[in-house]
C-alpha cells in the first residue's frame, strides 16, 4: 500500500492533488482548449456510458411557483398575472397522457418539475404512483427543497435539486428564496433514504469558468448522480431578456471538463430549437441525454428530424424516437379520463406533419 494511507499528509496531498486537476481543467477552458477537452471526454463518455443518447422530458405541473423570484425564470415574470394560482396547475389527466405518450416514444421522464407551493407532498406522490405505473420506470422529482422526502417510496428514483449556479455569491443573488445550503441538506437526506442525487445548472447566468470549482465541489462532496446543465433562455421581462445565450464552445467546453473530472456521472444538456446545432458537440462533450424540447410542437417536423441527425452524426445511437408517427399511435390508455389528452397531443403532433406536408 502506498505511504500515503498511512500518512496524516494524506488528505492534504489529495486536496492539493484535486485542486490541481481541476486548475488544469479550468485553464484548458480559459486558454480556448475546447476540442482536446472534447476529444478526451468523448474517449471517457464511450468507455464508461456506452454510445446510446436518452431522449429526456421534463413534465411540467404548473405554470405557478410561490418564489417566483429566481431572477432568469419565466415562472417570476408571470407571478404578478396570475390571481388564481389553482388555475395554473395543470390536470392530473393531462399529465398521465404526456406520462404515456413519452413512454410510447422511447423518452426518459426527465423529472416531475413545479412550481413551489402548486402541488401538495400526497398530491405529488399519487401522480408519481400514476407515472411509475404507466412508464414502469420511478420518477425523479424536481419540485423544490422539501423535507417531506420521507413520505416517497419505490415511485421515486431520485431527487433534483435546482441549484442553478453554484457560486454561492451569485446564487443568492440570482435565486434568493432557494438557499444553496438547504438545497444541499435536501439531496443528503435524499442519499440517505436511498435515492439519487441529481442537480440542475443553467449557464450563461454571469458566472465564469472558475466558477466550475464550487460544482465539482458540490458534485464530489455531496455525492451527485446525475447533472443537467441548460444554457440561458433569456425570457422577456426579466433581466436576463436582451442577454446573449452562452456560447456554444463555453458550454460544450464545460461539459467536457466536467465529464473529464467524472467520467461516471450521468449528464444531460438541455438545447432550445434556436441552438440544435449544440447537440453534437454536446454530445461529444459528454452528454449522454439531451432535453429542452418543446416535445408535441417539435414532434414529426424538420427540428426534430435535424436533432435525430445530429445523435447520427456525433456517432451515437439514438434511445426512442423524435419522429415515428407508429409508435406515437400505439399503446394503452392508462384511464378512459386520459385518451381525451392523449388524442390532443397526438392531434397536435399530426398537426406539425401536415404543415409542413402543405409547405
Ligand atoms: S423556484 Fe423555480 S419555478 Fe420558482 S421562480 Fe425559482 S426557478 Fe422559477
């Protein structure tokens, strides 16, 4: 055994030793190495993830949240305009047939994500009880710090906690309601119960590239699963509204550090229909799922096709389908309540293919 282990120099070797990996990670992204990081995450990607890309679906239960200060979030432009917030969840039916259609088409359920105060913990649980029966798979949760974990069980495979940007300073100003340490005390109690741990990044919120040492602190010491990093969507009225998105080398450039710093990790990027032409280098970056699309609107048209291509062409097998109307069409109806919902999506979707059928 080396003489370290039995050494108290240890632990100050090992901290000095991880500082330095990740300078050298964080200089490579700052002096613009951006394809030796991406060759070598994609050599680590491949190894230890295999070549398949997980298509991956947030659902949504509210257009509601009782923060609503986060200053990027579309969820604070509109709390002043909405005076019932009842009214802005969405139907359980409505849920279960986005639950179904996803299933159909091969798609991860990203997370059940919410507004805080929207739903309540029995609420949430019964429609992951819902979810795990229709898709056979457990659900993540992404509804907020809660220490109500203890009421989930084999429904749930994981908790997220939205973290967003983890330089503490700027955190507490970009999201002062969401405290970085109750976060972090949520995903632990998460760990404890047995569940996974995942978080949530947006770039583009003013941080830098040294700012990657508070996440990989926090992805090490807290034990994270899973990450998904999202670039900015500068929504009107709000701050970020005339900002630039990130650029697409930055982002590609801090998964692929990220991905370098933890090969096992799970990572998932998030791409509007503006940016598609990140995926593949996303992907090459270290992404083994991709999310962000606005499923029924895209489903079946060009945009969706292009995202297919750009798996193609970054060299991975793409899970499921972005444009199979057959597997959209076939399977159950979990509740006659819900064939409603899912013959307007589906409707929606054949919508989108004769547009562009007339085009
Ligand atoms: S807590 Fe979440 S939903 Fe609410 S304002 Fe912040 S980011 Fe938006």
């Amino acid at each position: 055994m080396p003489i370290e282990f039995f050494s108290n120099e240890f632990p100050m070797k090992f901290t000095k030793l991880r500082e330095k990996v990740n300078m050298n990670l964080i200089r490579k992204i700052k002096s613009f190495q951006t394809i030796e990081l991406i060759n070598k995450a994609n050599e680590i990607t491949l190894k230890e993830h295999g070549n398949k890309i997980s298509l991956e679906r947030a659902i949504f239960l509210s257009w509601w949240c009782e923060k609503g200060d986060c200053a990027f979030c579309y969820m604070s432009s509109q709390k002043s305009k909405i005076r019932e917030p009842a009214k802005a969840r969405r139907s359980e039916e409505s849920i279960f047939a986005e639950a179904e259609l996803t299933k159909r088409l091969g798609w991860n359920v990203e997370f059940l994500s919410g507004g805080y105060g929207a739903f309540t913990t029995p609420e949430i649980k019964n429609i992951c009880e819902s979810i795990h029966k229709i898709t056979g798979k457990p659900v993540w949760l992404n509804v907020g710090i809660t220490k109500d974990l203890d009421a989930y069980g084999e429904e749930i495979a994981g908790v997220t906690g939205a973290v967003e940007v983890a330089n503490p300073e700027l955190h507490d100003k970009i999201c002062p309601s969401k405290s970085l340490d109750d976060i972090v005390e949520m995903l632990e109690l998460a760990g404890d119960l047995g569940f996974e741990k995942a978080i949530t990044i947006i770039l583009g919120l003013g941080e830098t590239p040294d700012d990657l040492k508070y996440l990989w602190d926090m992805i090490q010491t807290v034990g994270i699963n899973r990450v998904t990093f999202y670039s900015l969507n500068p929504h009107k009225d709000t701050i970020y509204e005339n900002e630039p998105q990130p650029a697409s080398l930055y982002y590609a450039g801090v998964v692929a550090a990220t991905r370098i710093k933890f090969p096992k990790l799970k990572i998932i990027t998030g791409t509007w229909t503006d940016n598609l032409a990140n995926i593949g280098p996303l992907i090459l970056a270290g992404a083994t799922g991709i999310t962000k699309f606005p499923l029924f609107k895209m489903f079946g048209t060009g945009y969706a096709k292009r995202a297919e291509n750009e798996v193609l062409w970054a060299g991975r097998e793409l899970e499921g389908t972005f444009t199979d109307f057959c597997m959209l069409k076939t399977g159950k109806i979990p509740d006659p309540k819900v064939e409603p919902f899912i013959k307007r999506y589906i409707d929606q979707c054949l919508n989108n293919k004769s547009e562009q059928d007339k085009g």
